[in-house]
C-alpha cells in the first residue's frame, strides 16, 4: 500500500498523510461516509473511522480504513460513560497522531473539536449533517443545542455545513470564512432503473405488476413521521401496499414499540438500489432531517417523492417540480399527497423524471468528497504547516 501513495501526501515525517472520521456508531462510517472514506484512500491518506465498535467494522477493514473503537461511547448523553469516552478518544488521537480529524455526528461533533485541538491535531474539520433542534423544540434544547455547537466550532479549523439554513442559524458564531455549504450526496452510480430487481423484489414481496408499491426508509422512530405514514396507509387501503424499510432504536426515547396498522414492516436490509427500484412511490413524513441521505438515494432512483417540508428536505427539491411537500405532523396533508401521485401516473412520471434529472446534477457524493480534501488544503496552507496536501 505505501508505494502506491502519491508523493504529495507523504509529510516530512516519511509516512503517508493520516486523516480520522469520528462518528458515535460505525454504522455512520459505513452508511453515510463510505464513499467519503474512499475517496481519502484513493488521495492518498492512511485512513481512520474512529466510533463505538459494531457489525459494520468489518465492512470498514475491507475498503482498507483502519478501525479505532471507543467502548465506552454511546448515542446518548450520558455523563459518566461521555468521560470515559473522552479519555478513549484522546488516548486514541494521541497514538495514531492523525493529520487530519474530520469529525461528524452531533456528540462527537462536539467532543472531537475540543479533544482533537487538545491532542495537538494539526487540522480540525467539523461536518455539520443538521442541527439537532428545530425552531418547534423548547428554547431549552435549543439553546443547548446552539450553545454546544457554537462552543465547539471554536475548536474547529473550518465548519462545513450540509445545508444553508444551519450555516445562517450559526453565523453569529462561526464566521463565514471558516464555514462552507457543501450538501450532501450519495453513490449515483448504485442508484436507478433496474427491471430485473424490481421483479425480484416485488415478486419476494408478493406485489403484483399491476400493484402500486409505495415505501419509507429510516429507523423506526416517531420522529420520522411512520405514525402519520401508518395513518395515510389506513386511510389509502386498496389504492397501493404501503411498506416501511429501517431498523428498530430502542435507545431512543421516540422509539416506536409497535407496529402501526396499514405497513408492512421489512426491517434492515443490505439491498437498498433493488428495494427503491421495486417502489412506484418514496415517503418521508419525517419531522426532522439534516439532509435526508434516503430521499437523494430515492431520487437518483427516478421515484416520486412526498416529504415534509422541513429543512434537510427542502434541499433534495422544489415542491411540484421535483417532489411533493407537506407539513410535518399533518397526516391529512400526507394523505392527499400521496392521493394525488396514486391516482395521476403522468404526475409520478413527471416529478420522478425531475428528480432524477436534479440527483445526477446535485448529489454526487464523490464532489461533497472532493470538497472535504479542498478544506484540508485550505486549512493546511493558511496555518503554514509543514507537510503537502493537495
């Protein structure tokens, strides 16, 4: 692996560049920053996830990323097991004394800044996924929320953010020289028409061809509006099966302990291009997104989309051009939404066309990638550092 480094990320030390991605599970390594983490190996950096060890490790080792787990790191908030984290992570930092730390995710978002400037990490980068407060929680939360992330980006080298509304709602704390809007993106090239699968699928599922099949994707918690969902399946019984694909979170307290009426629950599953190829018809009634990686895989697949209008949905498209949008929480709204395209095919034809179109302009993982390399430059060359990049 060494020789086929580029000469341009070998640092005066003798050894390659080494970037680390922090996420809390290494379901978001895997999941969500794949691609990310490809594009590293292939410039050049020794890469590293660091995140709580889980089932995804072992996918993270194939593509060639070095693995750190905290064993103490949770989800949650939790004070006791937090400390203990800190001082795994900081062990952790000090031995594979990374370049580059990029970290993501809300907590150790927060607790990467501040432990990787402590640790001596010559560049900090934080990639802001979305705010986890919304303009309807209490002003408590928000004001924790806010004064957390505003006390950790003054760590950070540079703050990139996925969507504009979450730069402008941080902009008094983070100045716009060291933040950037970078969106979002997904792998296009695993996304789109596939007759072969949507047979396969639909025939597992026992969907006939003249069946409408309509589909969510997301764990199964209330906040990713599955009850209104259920609601607008009961609501809609004849016209299309309704099914819902995502995994149980019994940590989180909107945990949905049961299953709704009207769906058809298909779990987790490793086949997520054939499922969207088999679906006629995409819903995200989700109540709070940062930028909804299910709705752009759902979109470079060409299907019509029904999500709410919230920030982190409103980025994929523009409602009655690309998508439909209606309000979180309205199941009536919901309904009708997802009326209109059951009942107008040219509408599903239009706005599936649209978005398709708007995925392979807009949400190419790879550039949201290239964007990540560009800011380690950036940073790299305004602090003088001693080692190449870029």
């Amino acid at each position: 692996m060494p020789d086929a480094l580029s000469p341009r990320l070998r640092g005066p030390h003798g050894r390659p560049l080494r970037v680390a991605h922090l996420t809390t599970v290494d379901m978001s390594l895997q999941l969500l920053l794949a691609t990310e983490l490809k594009v590293d190996l292939e410039a050049g950096f020794e890469t590293y996830g660091i995140s709580a060890p889980g089932p995804y490790v072992e996918q993270l080792t194939a593509i060639g990323v070095r693995h750190e787990p905290l064993h103490a790191l949770t989800r949650a908030w939790e004070p006791k097991a937090d400390l203990a984290a800190a001082r795994e992570l900081l062990a952790v930092l000090r031995r594979i004394e990374p370049d580059v730390l990029h970290t993501h995710n809300p907590k150790t978002g927060v607790m990467g800044r501040i432990l990787g400037r402590l640790a001596g990490v010559p560049v900090v980068v934080n990639t802001c996924h979305g705010l986890w407060a919304q303009a309807h929680d209490p002003i408590a939360k928000r004001a924790f929320v806010l004064g957390a992330e505003a006390f950790a980006a003054r760590f950070s080298h540079a703050e990139l953010y996925q969507n504009g509304e979450d730069r402008t709602t941080l902009a008094r704390a983070v100045p716009a020289r060291r933040s950037r809007v970078v969106g979002n993106g997904v792998d296009l090239s695993r996304f789109g028409d596939d007759p072969a699968a949507r047979a396969r699928i639909r025939a597992e599922l026992g969907v006939a061809d003249d069946e409408l099949l309509v589909g969510g994707v997301g764990r199964r918690v209330a906040e990713k509006g599955i009850v209104e969902y259920a609601e607008a399946a009961r609501a809609l019984a004849g016209k299309a099966r309704f099914v819902w694909v995502g995994p149980q979170d019994a940590d989180k307290p909107d945990a949905l302990a049961e299953e709704e009426k009207g769906v058809e629950y298909l779990g987790s599953r490793s086949d997520m291009p054939q499922v969207y190829a088999a679906l006629d018809v995409f819903v995200l009634p989700s109540y709070r997104e940062g930028f909804s990686r299910s709705a752009m895989e759902a979109a470079a697949s060409g299907l019509p989309m029904v999500l709410s209008d919230i920030r982190g949905c409103r980025e994929i498209g523009t409602h009655g051009e690309h998508l439909l949008l209606t309000p979180p929480g309205d199941a009536r709204a919901l309904t009708t939404a997802l009326d209109r395209l059951l009942t107008e095919p040219a509408l599903r034809e239009q706005l599936g066309t649209a978005a398709r179109r708007r995925a392979l302009a807009t949400f190419d993982q790879r550039a949201v990638a290239a964007v990540s390399l560009e800011t380690y430059a950036a940073v790299a060359r305004a602090k003088r550092l001693a080692w190449p990049v870029g």
